[in-house]
C-alpha cells in the first residue's frame, strides 16, 4: 500500500509550481519519527523552491497506530452532510475491513480539521475515551462560560485532565483549565449508558457528538 504520493503545487506566495511529496497514510509503528513531525508540522509541507515560503498542505491522511489500536482519518474541509458522512463511514468501513481487527472498537475516528487529528492522538496516548473527554469539555466550557473559540485536550496527570482554550482562529491558548477524573468518570457513566451504537464502524465524535449525549 502506497503512503506517499507526488504532486505539483503552485506556491501560495509566488505562484511558481513545486513538486512535492506528500504522505496518505502513516502507520505510527512503522514510522515513528513521522509522528512527532506531525505535533511539529513538518509533515505535508510546501517548502518553494523559489521564494522559500512555506505552507503546509491538508490532503486526505490516514494515522494508524496499530499497537495502541487507534485509527483516525482526516478529511480536511469536507462539506458534509447526512449523504455524503454515510457514504465517506461507508467507504471506510469497506477500505479499512481486512486491516483494523476488533481491537479498535471505539478507536476508529473521522476528524475534518489538522487540529482535531492531533487531539485524538493526545486522548488515545493518555488512554482516555475521546467521547468522554468530549463531554468533559462541554461541561467545563458550559460552568466557565467559554462559548467562544474552542477547547483541545493538553494531557492527563495528577487525577486531573488539562485543556487549552483559543480564541475563535487564534493559534495560540488564550488560557487553560482542567477537569478532574472524577468528573470523567461521571460523565463515562452516562455516556455508556446512552451511547448504544456499534464500536465497530468510523465515527465523528465531537462536540455534537457531546451535545447529543449530555444534552438531550
């Protein structure tokens, strides 16, 4: 199975055309260094051999790590709807069948921003249920009253779950809070008893994903 492929780019600030290669997939086992050049973003990248601008470039992208059992897939910029979000799990279902085992059960993940891809990555690292952190950030967000902007999963220590908050498109944290396992483990409770679908297929769980869960 292929993982890289070449393509030819106009830069962004110049216009010039570029050929560059670009990775489809990772298998996080087989490359691990790949991994932290995704955290770095220094993966995908146009570097143009005219002016040396450079601008990361979002295709389709595949992040396996077969060992933790987890498998998420990024569709950068997908105008999804019912149709069309049946049709993509449909497809992964079919492409993936003969590659990921039971073992990634609720560990198989559609995200549509770069982002969101390296969230999942953090959440499964820690060994923690991406739904229920979901849930976690809905509750935190609703208590502290940060409607604005967005929250990301920073990491788990000490009993308690660290978030970053930005600002609507800004890049950097405008600040941080944390949930305490306690409040995860409320909250694990109620999404396993209202979440009754098949761990087997692809999903999206965000923060609808969490509104339909603890709101409803």
């Amino acid at each position: 199975m292929l993982q890289q492929i070449i393509k030819k780019i106009n830069c962004p600030n110049c216009s010039v055309e570029n050929e560059v290669i670009l990775w489809e997939k990772v298998n996080v086992d087989m490359n691990p260094d790949l991994k932290e050049k995704l955290f770095t973003e220094k993966i995908n990248n146009l570097v143009c051999n005219k002016c040396g601008f450079v601008s990361r470039i979002d295709i389709p992208f595949y992040y396996n790590d077969a060992k933790a059992k987890f498998f998420i897939y990024l569709v950068p910029e997908f105008p999804i709807d019912k149709k069309e979000e049946d049709l993509l799990l449909a497809n992964l279902r079919s492409q993936t069948l003969n590659i990921l085992d039971s073992g990634y059960n609720n560990r198989k993940r559609i995200v549509f921003e770069y982002y969101n891809m390296l969230e999942k990555i953090l959440i499964f690292d820690a060994k923690l249920d991406d739904r229920v952190v979901e849930g976690c950030k809905i509750l935190a967000r609703t208590q502290l009253k940060l409607m604005e902007g967005r929250a990301a999963f920073h990491k788990f220590e000490n009993d308690e779950l660290a978030f970053n908050f930005f600002e609507k498109e800004e890049k950097e944290a405008a600040k941080s809070f944390s949930v305490p396992k306690a409040m995860y483990d409320e909250i694990a409770e109620i999404i396993n008893k209202k979440d009754l679908e098949s761990g087997d297929n692809f999903r999206i769980v965000d923060v609808k994903y969490a509104v339909r869960m603890l709101m409803n």
